[in-house]
C-alpha cells in the first residue's frame, strides 16, 4: 500500500467506486495466481519495515523536483500528459516505450 500511496502522490486524482459486476475482467488475473517456487520471506520484510516508517525519507515534491531535472524522465513524462509516440530512436527512451 505504501508503494501505491507513494507513486500516487504524485498526481491529482479522484476516485470513483463501480461495482464489480460493471467491471467483468478486473479480477481475472486474480483468479490465476502465479505459482511461485521462490521464498518471499525476505521481501516481505522489506515491505513490512517500509509500512511501519513513519517519516519516509522521499516525498512526492522530492520526485517531482527530481524529474524535472533528468532530460529523460521530462521526456517520458511530457509523453505522459501529451500522448506516446510510436516508436523512438533513442536506445535511453526505448524501455519507456515498450512498456
């Protein structure tokens, strides 16, 4: 939850309930669990430690300020807001692309 709670600070959203039976294929890839074969113990403690601090050392300003500073996340977020090109020529830019 504070994984979700920190990248969405980042933005000015509303939430709207609809009930589930108006969304048939939300819970589709929940009804198919991943089977796993690692241990996620330790992961899990990371997750733990990080919802029990109670000042987290980044804020949502913090990214911001930061972003604006890297020439390649201004591009992507200015992509973001103005629609995603086809296809890019920049080997640096092409993991956002393709995603």
């Amino acid at each position: 939850m504070l994984r979700w709670s920190i990248l969405l600070n980042a933005y000015d959203y509303t939430i709207n309930y609809r009930p589930g039976k108006e969304i048939a294929n939300a819970d589709a890839l929940s009804r198919m669990p991943k089977q796993s074969t690692e241990n996620n113990d330790s992961h899990n403690s990371v997750i733990l430690l990080l919802e029990t601090i109670d000042n987290f050392p980044l804020h949502s300003k913090d990214i911001a300020r930061i972003t604006a500073k890297d020439p390649i996340l201004t591009r992507v977020l200015s992509w973001a807001w103005r629609g995603w090109p086809k296809s890019v020529s920049d080997e640096r830019l092409k993991p956002y692309v393709t995603r």
